[in-house]
C-alpha cells in the first residue's frame, strides 16, 4: 500500500483531542480503589501542565455499574447522564473528560442513541426537568482522561526525571498495555487507534521509554463482568478470566501492566494474589507478581513523584523490583505509615505471594 | 403477551439485533461462553425465531444471566449486531415479568439491586468503602483488611477528601444532589423497579421456605455447580 494511503487509514482511528478546558467527573471504583490515582491526575494536568480542569462537587455517579448489574432502567441512567451534562453546562464548559471506562462507555452509549433516536432523547429531557428542573447541552468533545495523558504525554516525558527503561542494561522495559473494555470495543471510533490498533497506553509506553509486549490474550476482559464480581457466587468467572490474561503473557516476561480502566488494575493485582495463595503461582521472579498500575501512577513515577503519595502502598504485588529495575529511590519504612509519618500499623503479607 | 414485540421496545434491542448470521464469531470471543455453558449465538437465534415459548423459556433460564457485559461481541459481529445488548434487553424483561425468580443467577437481582441502588440513592456512589466489606471481599487481600481497618487514615494519606465537603476523591456528595437522584429515580422507573424486585423476591422465598434475609445471603453467595463448562 502507499505510504499516503496508510496516513489515510491511520487518521480515521484519530481522535480529536481539545489541548484545554475540561469538564472532569470522577470514578467511583477509581475513588475507593486508586484514591490517589485520581488525585495524581488533577496534580499532574492543573500543576505541573497548568491546564484547566474543573470539577463540580455536585456530581455524583454516573450510575454505569448498576446499569450494567442490570439494577436500573436505561432511562433511569440516561437521566442521571443528563444531570451531570446540565451541571457542565452550568459550570460553562463543552469539552467533558471522565476518569472511569464503565462512565466512558456510558456516555458514548447514550451519546449514540439519542443520536439515533432524538425521541428518547427528548424524553430523557423532560425526565430530567421533571426531576430536577435542569437543563443541558451535549458535550462538543467526550474524552477518558487516559485520552489527556496520551495527548500530553511527550511533555510529560520532557518534564519526567525517570524513564521506562532498566538502569542496569539500559533496555526498555516489557510493558504490557491493557485497555479496558468499554474503551473501545463499543464505540471504536471514540477511542485512540479504535478497536484494532487502540493506541492509548501504547503511546504512553512508547513516548516514555518503555517497549510493549505484544501476546495472544492482549485484548481478553480482565474479568470484571460488573455482576460476575459484586457477586460472591460468580467470581470464579472473574478470576479465571485474569488466569487465561496471565497464562498467555506469562512467557514474554513483562516487567510491569499498564491499565486504563478503573476495575482492570484492581482485578489483575488481585488475582494474582488469589491465583498464588490457592495454587502457588506467581507470574513475575523470585515469587513476585507481575505489578499493575494505572497510568496516572506511571506518568507520576515518571515525573518523579513519590511512589508513596502516588498510593502505590495499595497494591497487592509488590511494586518494589519494578522501581528497583528503574532506578527510582524510595523509603521502604515509609510504605505503610499515615499523614506526617504517623503509624497506622501494616497489612499481614501473603503466604506465597513476596510482598514487602 | 408477544415477547418479541415487547423486546423490540427496548432500545438495546433495536441496537443489537439486525438479522444475525449464526455464524458464531460472537461465541468464539466471548469470555463467558468460555467459563460458562453460554453460548450467545444460541441465545440470539432463539430470539429471532419469535418463538413465544422459546423466549420465555430463556428469560426463565440461567444463561441469560452468564454474560459479563465486557461487549467484545460488538466490535467483532460481521452484521453489527449486539448480542450483549439483546442480552441487557431479555434481563430488563426478565425482571419486569418476574420470571428472574426462576433461575439462581437471576435471584441475584436482590442483592445486586440493594448493593448498587442502595450506594446510588445513600452516598451518590455505586461503590463505597461504608458498604464495600473485606468481609464480603477477602480476595481484595491482606492490604485491604488493612486500608479499610484504618480507612481514614489511610484515605488522609493518599490525598483523598474522604466525607468532606467540597471537590475531592470521594467527598461526601451533597444532600442537594441525592435528592436529585433520588427524583431522578422516582421519575424514571428505578424506584418502582426496585419495589418490582423485592416483591417478586419475597414471593420466590416464601416459596423456598427462607426469610428474605436468608434468601438474599444465599443468592449472594450459592453457587451450584450446573453452571460451568466441563
């Protein structure tokens, strides 16, 4: 093929991305899971990239979870959409940036069916003023903020103190990308690189030094299922959908997982944990498991923050060889303690999984 | 009552069924059919029949309650189809009939329901550390136990504005705004699909001879072993 009509091609998977000026709304696993994760993202974007980032604290939920456990009506969610579309509106913003891929998905979803079917979307109007006498615009631009990481990503490279990359051998280090479902396989054409070639945390790895693995359950779910999880009986589906992940990528090696939904990280650290307690198996060396981090928690360990307030103390697998094998110092008597160093006691460890 | 035109109101429905080709991509990516004894391309093709018997037979039926919603049947259907969608579209019908009583992963519509509505309606959340138990979640690990022992703390550390007012990793959302979700549900069904879930599940655990209490731990946590693939 000419090199003019692969550019053709590779523009179509682009997408369009406002350097400025976001709405943001938060995620609900993100918060009570990788609290600092999100934390991380407004201190990078507003701080050290100066850019607009605004959130309202009156936004709540954007009911995705309980959509997708089937607990509420689709014009109960698409209401509660609408709510936080008219608090954007309020605040005088167009471009709405959401920290979840389950709210990501959401958002696309109902985007595209009012778009379809303006009926409904005129019902969800008059719902919503009947509810709770608010009016919205549509946003002019959706985007996850794993969108904004990517689109900064050279310049948070060119402000980092670290990179990706082995202190030892100089290498680049086997990142493997793992890319929320929601991201990408319902609404491609939303998505970085869409459903083929989604290109969001690749860039990331690439921009930052690092070199991603490529294996044969790449694009497998992590497993959450929304109800295959928040109910007891039904997480032998969620683990072994992890186990399948970690069996295929087992033999290339990879030094540390990158992830863009808020579930994914939490489930691939956690299952390790229960794949090594119940069978013995761990998938990284020396008894370590493979450490998985949000993208926020690699562009700050890039950025030189302190892997401590990055929250990476939340972890089941130890994030210590990682941070070894780049050079990054840090205070392993610090791991566990409080604000102002206070001592709040420590996590029993594992019985086969090596943590510190 | 025709159970095909009653799907066919569903948005979800008119989304993610335009003629199906049986071909079966849906069943070799689906990470359910994988796990479970599913298989999506059945469940679709029983759809389009139009057989009244049939669908209703499968809102009765456990498989419809196997699939995890992941949506990699979307990207991957040669005609476009959504068999995760017609999926969402036969359990919101299952539960509107109250035929999801039938099945044992259906009656996990109790506790899922008080879990997520419950967060929702109280803390403007579908998850929250007030309701998120270690107990309930030992998978989560001896670092957890941990965290959630000294939440607090531990959320004071890691940045969070935990019950504050104001912006903030997990702030405690305003009045003002759950009274808005609150009416937002009022409106728009939810909290008579709440009611609808809880009536037909008192009936079913009179039936099993359990209270209602009884009855939702079990849904929780029983799990037979009829469900998997050899």
């Amino acid at each position: 093929m000419i090199y003019e009509g692969k550019q053709k091609i590779w523009s179509d998977y682009q997408k369009e991305i406002p350097d400025d000026h976001w709405y943001f709304v938060r995620s609900c696993i993100r918060q009570n899971f990788f609290p600092a994760s999100e934390r991380m993202f407004t201190e990078i974007t507003r701080n050290r990239l100066g850019k607009d980032i605004y959130e309202n604290p009156y936004h709540t939920t954007c009911g995705g979870i309980a959509y997708h456990c089937d607990t509420i009506p689709q014009e109960t969610v698409m209401t509660i959409v609408a709510r936080q579309f008219a608090l954007m509106t309020e605040a005088g913003y167009e471009n709405y940036v959401a920290s979840c891929i389950t709210s990501f998905g959401n958002y696309a979803e109902i985007l595209e069916t009012w778009r379809e079917f303006p009926e409904l979307e005129a019902r969800i109007r008059e719902n919503l003023w009947k509810a709770c006498k608010k009016e919205f615009n549509k946003p002019k631009n959706l985007a996850h903020t794993s969108d904004l990481i990517y689109h900064w990503r050279e310049k948070i490279a060119e402000l980092g103190k670290f990179r990706l990359v082995d202190k030892e051998t100089g290498e680049p280090l086997r990142i493997v990308e793992h890319i929320g479902c929601h991201y990408a396989k319902m609404f491609p054409h939303k998505a970085v690189g869409g459903a083929e070639y989604p290109y969001v945390l690749a860039g990331m790895v690439e921009s930052w030094g690092g070199q991603v693995v490529d294996y044969p359950e790449r694009r497998h779910c992590c497993g959450y299922g929304f109800r295959q999880y928040h109910v007891k009986a039904n997480r032998g589906y969620s683990v072994s959908n992890t186990h399948k992940k970690f069996e295929s990528m087992e033999p290339f090696h990879p030094d540390a997982i990158i992830t863009n939904c808020p579930g994914c990280p939490y489930f691939l650290d956690r299952w390790q944990y229960v794949i090594a307690e119940q069978t013995g198996k761990t998938y990284g060396r020396n008894g370590f498991g493979i450490p998985v981090f949000t993208y926020e928690e690699i562009a700050g360990l890039i950025l030189g923050y302190d892997p401590w307030d990055l929250g990476l103390q939340l972890h089941q697998v130890a994030v210590e060889p990682f941070l070894d094998k780049i050079g990054i110092e840090y205070d392993p008597k610090a791991k566990y303690l409080g604000l102002n160093k206070e001592d709040i006691m420590r996590p029993e460890l594992p019985t086969s999984l090596k943590c510190f | 009552m025709d159970l095909y035109e009653e799907l066919s109101k569903d948005y979800r429905f008119k989304e993610g069924l335009h003629t199906c080709i049986n071909c079966g991509t849906c069943t070799a990516i689906c990470p359910a059919a994988e796990f479970y004894r599913y298989d999506p391309r059945k469940i679709v093709n029983t759809v389009q029949s139009r057989d009244n018997a049939q669908i209703e037979a499968l809102l009765r039926s456990e498989t419809i309650w196997y699939c995890g919603e992941c949506m990699s049947c979307l990207t991957r259907c040669p005609r476009k189809n959504g068999p995760g969608l017609v999926i969402m579209a036969l359990r919101d019908l299952s539960v509107r009939l109250g035929y999801f009583t039938d099945s044992e992963k259906g009656r996990q519509m109790l506790p899922l329901t008080h879990a997520m509505t419950g967060n929702i309606l109280n803390y403007g959340y579908c998850v929250h550390p007030k309701t998120f138990k270690w107990e309930d979640h030992q998978e989560s690990g001896p670092v957890w136990k941990w965290h959630t022992e000294h939440l607090e703390k531990s959320m004071e550390r890691l940045g969070a504005n935990y019950m504050g007012e104001g912006p903030g990793v997990l702030r405690k959302i305003p009045q003002e705004s759950l009274d808005d979700l609150k009416a937002i549900f009022d409106v728009t069904g939810g909290t008579e699909r709440i009611a609808l879930v809880e009536e037909y599940s008192r009936k079913k655990a009179q039936e099993m001879g359990m209270t209602i209490e009884e009855y939702e731990r079990y849904a929780f946590e029983h799990c037979s072993d009829e469900h998997f693939n050899d």
